[in-house]
C-alpha cells in the first residue's frame, strides 16, 4: 500500500519502515500554528490545575495520556513518543494542543547558540563518574 | 522512563536536559553503546518526504505526501533528579540525514564510533560534525577479531584534528562507555571555552 494510494514507487526501500499515516489523530496536522518545532529534549510541565481542567475540555485519548504522564514528572518529547509509542511528529502537534489549552507549558532546554554552564558540564561529569 | 511523583503541593522538578548523540556506520555498535548505559526505548519518528526524499514543509498537510517511519536509539539517563542526559542513536542510513540536523540541534556533542574492519563507514558522521562544528569524541569499537589499530592510525586515517579525542572502547561494557561520554563532555568544555576565547578576544 503506498501513502498516496496511487502505488507510486518510493525512493525509499523496505528497511526504511513501514509507509503510514501516524497523522489521522492529528487530523492531518503535522504541526501547530504558532508553534515552533519542539525540540526532542524539550520538557513537557503538566500545570498545576490540569487534572481538574482536563474533564472539559474534549480531549483524545492520546491527549489525556501526555497530560497523566506530565503529571507524574516533566517528561521530555522524545520520551513521551517512545512511552506512548507514538510518532515524535504526533506527539508535537498534541503538546501543541495542550499548550493552546493551557493544561501543559513547554520548558525548551539551551538554546543551541548557548553552551550550558560550565558546571552544569561539571555536574554531568561527576554524575557520570558516578554512575 | 518516569521518575516517581513529586511531592505533593510542591512544584514539580523540571530537570535541565541535555543530549549527545551517537553516529557511525551499520553494525557499529551504536545500539550497544547507548543501551550498556541506559534503559534503550526505540524512538519512532514518522517523516512527511517529498518524492526527493527531502523533508516537506512542516505547516503543509499530509496530502499526497510519504510518511515513513525512521527508528533511532534512544536512551536516558538520570545524573540528577534535576539533571537528565539523553543519547540518541542517529539513522545509520544516509539518506536519512536530514533527520540529523534536528537532533544535532542544541546537541552537547557526539560520539562517532568507528570499526576499525570497516573504517571508511564513519567518513561520513566525521565530516558532518566538523562542518558543523559540534564536538564530537572518536570511539575506536574494539570487535573481536579485528586487528588494534592504535589510535594514532585511526587519527591518521580519518585525518582529525588533533583537538579531537580518540579513544578505545567496548560498546558492550558500562565502564568503558561511561569512559567515552565523560570524554564528550570534556571534549565539549574544552570546545566552549576556545569559543569564548575567540569571542572575547
Ligand atoms: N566485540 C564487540 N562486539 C560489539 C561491540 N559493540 C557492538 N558489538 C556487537 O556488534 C553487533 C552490532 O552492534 P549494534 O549495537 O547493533 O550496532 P549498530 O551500530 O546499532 O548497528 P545498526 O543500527 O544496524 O547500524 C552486535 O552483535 C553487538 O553485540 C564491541 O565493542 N565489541
Ligand atoms: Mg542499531
């Protein structure tokens, strides 16, 4: 089955994965408007009220499930595609729609043209070590 | 991948996130390095691909476009409750390089691992991270059977910088991986107060 139903053939060959459609749950939107692509290691902060807001809003299941998880500890974006095996791209455009919601924010990490802290190098150094 | 809940009434901890990543050739033991430290979650990421195979733009829809799925190594380890490392294994195809860009993004720095039976299958990473200027730690995989080459002839052959570390490992063994990182990050020091240098005159 190919993606566009046409039976093109891909450039692609058979090690590159299955050909899908992840964005039905998105509706088809592979990103939110006004939002930046999240980085894989952005944190995702469920807010404080969440549980209570979350009854009233109309929410997925997939939706409800990032929101659960970021209420037990922040949770990067990568970690929840792989906790929820879900696409990294589907799990962007849900975070997404629970920043537009307000129930999560987003705490993106160093901006890349930063370098962190020089102890903050030395910490992951010792944790390292420690390990 | 969740570490417990937080006390209640406080705010929860929001940990500073870093990441390296992990790139070399087929077989290099990419997988292996990334899960010796760390519980390995496969990580799927489903990319929009024009008939090109390039990226389509990200606020297009998915109409008549490709999806596929590209699975990379994932792994995290907890330094800190409040400091947290991710490795990501990259694609080891080259045509999924695009995917690169976005994870060498913000990253620390990288670790190519190289197998000294086949060497030329890192040419490719090592350029990368040099145009790019991302420190990056050459890991010498020491396969059974291959002959040690001694570091200097790999320096040799991949024709480093001298800056940049190389150094035996063993995927396979804790330690020796943990040996690597730590590498990267000094590595990354080292890098980041030559810049500051070179900024501040
Ligand atoms: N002797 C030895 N074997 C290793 C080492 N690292 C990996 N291996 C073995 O080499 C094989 C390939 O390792 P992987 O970790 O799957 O390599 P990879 O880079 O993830 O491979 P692809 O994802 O297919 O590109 C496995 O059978 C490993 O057990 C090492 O340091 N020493
Ligand atoms: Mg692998």
């Amino acid at each position: 089955m190919s993606a566009d139903g046409q039976g093109t053939p891909h450039w692609f060959d058979d090690e590159a994965g299955p050909v899908v459609r992840p964005y039905a749950m998105t509706r088809g939107r592979t990103s939110s408007p006004g939002q930046h692509r999240l980085d894989l290691i952005a944190l995702v902060v469920a807010e404080r009220y969440a549980e209570d807001r979350e009854a009233d809003q109309a929410l997925s299941p997939e939706h409800v499930d990032i929101v659960e998880l970021c209420r037990q500890a922040p949770q990067s974006v990568a970690e929840l595609a792989a906790e929820l095996d879900l696409p990294v791209g589907v799990v962007r455009v849900l975070v997404g729609d629970l920043v537009e919601d307000e129930l999560v924010h987003v705490r993106r990490p160093v901006p890349p043209a930063e370098l962190p802290d020089e102890s903050i190098l030395r910490d992951v150094i010792s944790g390292l070590r420690a390990l | 991948m969740i570490f417990g809940r937080t006390e209640r009434g406080g705010p929860p901890v929001e940990p500073v996130t870093l990441k390296i990543l992990v790139a070399g050739g087929f077989g290099a033991g990419k997988t292996t390095l990334v899960g010796a430290v760390s519980e390995i979650k496969p990580l799927r990421t489903e990319e929009l691909l024009t008939e090109a195979g390039r990226p389509v733009d990200d606020t297009s829809g998915v109409e008549g476009k490709h999806t596929t799925t590209v699975a990379m190594d994932f792994g995290r380890i907890t330094l800190r409750e409040d400091l947290v490392l991710y490795l990501f294994g990259t694609p080891g195809q080259d045509r999924f390089w695009f995917l690169w860009d976005e994870l060498a993004t913000g990253a620390l720095g990288a670790v190519v691992l190289a197998d000294t039976r086949r060497l030329e299958d890192c040419f490719a990473a090592v350029d990368y991270f040099e145009r790019r200027a991302i420190p990056f730690v050459v890991g010498v995989n020491c396969f059974d059977g291959a002959a040690r080459h001694p570091v200097e002839d790999v320096r040799r052959a991949l024709d480093l910088d001298s800056a940049v570390p190389v150094v035996l490992c063993d995927a396979r063994a804790r330690d020796s991986v943990k040996d690597v990182l730590i590498e990267v990050v000094r590595h990354a020091m080292a890098h980041a107060a030559e810049r500051r240098h070179t900024v501040t005159g």
